[in-house]
C-alpha cells in the first residue's frame, strides 16, 4: 500500500502471513477486503520478499525483518524458532535482523529455504539453508540457525573484484547477482542449467 504497510494471505501453516496464528487466508468466505488486517511490522515497508514458507521486508530505514517457517534459520535470528505463528511474535517483538557493523539494507530475497540481501553498498549476505551452496560462501554450512553466525560473523558473499552489486535474485536453491559492470553471477543448484554454466 502508498502508506508503507502490508496484507498477506493464502497458506500460512508456519505464520508466514504474519498474523499470529496459523489460520489460512483468502480460501473462506469474508476473508479478505477489509475482513484481512495488516500484517504488524515494526517499520514502514519499502519492498517484500515471499520465500517457500516464509516472508521477509525491507524497512524504508534500511533494516530488515523475516517471520514464518524457520528451521534452517532462513529467518536470521541465530536460532530455528518460527516467527508470526503466536500471538506476541510480530510488530515490536520481532527484532530487525542483525546483519552487522554499518550495513544498511537496500534489498531483501528469498529463496525457498534461504535469504539474501543486497546493501546500500552493493554487497551481498546470505543466510538459511545451504545444501547446495546457494549461500556462496563455498561450503554447505547453513547459518543463521545458531548463536554466533549472523551480525559481523556473517561475511559478504565474495563475488569478484568488480563487481557491485546492482541486482539480485533467489531461485529455489540458487542465487544471482547483476554487477555494475553488466556481468551476471550465479551460484547454487545446478542440476538443470540454470547457473548458466554449459
């Protein structure tokens, strides 16, 4: 909406509408219009992403914030706790991500099992599930599931000398990167081409 606030809907089995609960929306009668509330988030919204069971936003103050399904820690609080199922896990009680020491968040992506965000600066950090190295940290270490792996622990995704980062794209368990210099980088699984590699 024009005034930086959200509504979701659909399945919602781990809390990924935000709402507290488990309840689907948008498949019952009077469900939706002004029947569905806001989502509430502790930030004016600037841009959503919506991973396989899970939600993130972009905050216009450049901070960030993820809710629903959480076992591989795609929602980067250092645990593998879900977020929007209960009452209390929304709005002030759901702390922004700590992605570290002056990072400012411009964009934020989900893949299935995985986020990323792109910085103010075009650099890149990833978290979540990593089975096929989707994160680009050259390991199948997940992070962001436990104490210790998310804040100045969790490095920028080394994505050549070169290469700032003007855009971003998670696909189920891949991640791609446009460069200022026009150079498309791509890393994960790859079982189907889709890395782009021959």
């Amino acid at each position: 909406f024009t005034d930086s606030t959200i509504k979701c809907f659909g399945y919602n089995e781990n809390g990924q509408l935000g709402y507290g609960d488990t309840s689907h929306r948008g498949d019952g009668l009077n469900e939706m219009g002004f029947n569905l509330p806001f989502v509430n988030l502790n930030g004016d919204v600037k841009s959503v992403a919506l991973g396989g069971y899970h939600s993130c936003a972009a905050f216009t103050d450049f901070s960030a914030a993820c809710w629903g399904y959480n076992d591989y820690g795609q929602l980067g609080q250092g645990d593998i706790t879900d977020r929007g199922d209960d009452p209390n896990e929304m709005g002030a009680y759901l702390p922004p991500i700590d992605l570290g020491t002056n990072v400012y968040v411009d964009l934020i992506l989900t893949g299935y099992e995985h986020t990323c965000m792109r910085s103010t600066a075009g650099q890149v950090k990833c978290w979540g599930r990593n089975n096929y190295g989707q994160l680009g940290y050259g390991d199948q270490i997940n992070r962001g599931d436990g104490p210790g792996e998310m804040s100045d622990y969790l490095d920028f995704v080394e994505v050549g000398s070169g290469c700032v980062v003007v855009d971003l794209s998670l696909g189920n368990s891949h991640t791609c990167v446009v460069c200022s210099n026009g150079d498309v980088k791509c890393w994960g699984y790859n079982t189907n081409g889709q890395l782009g590699q021959g």
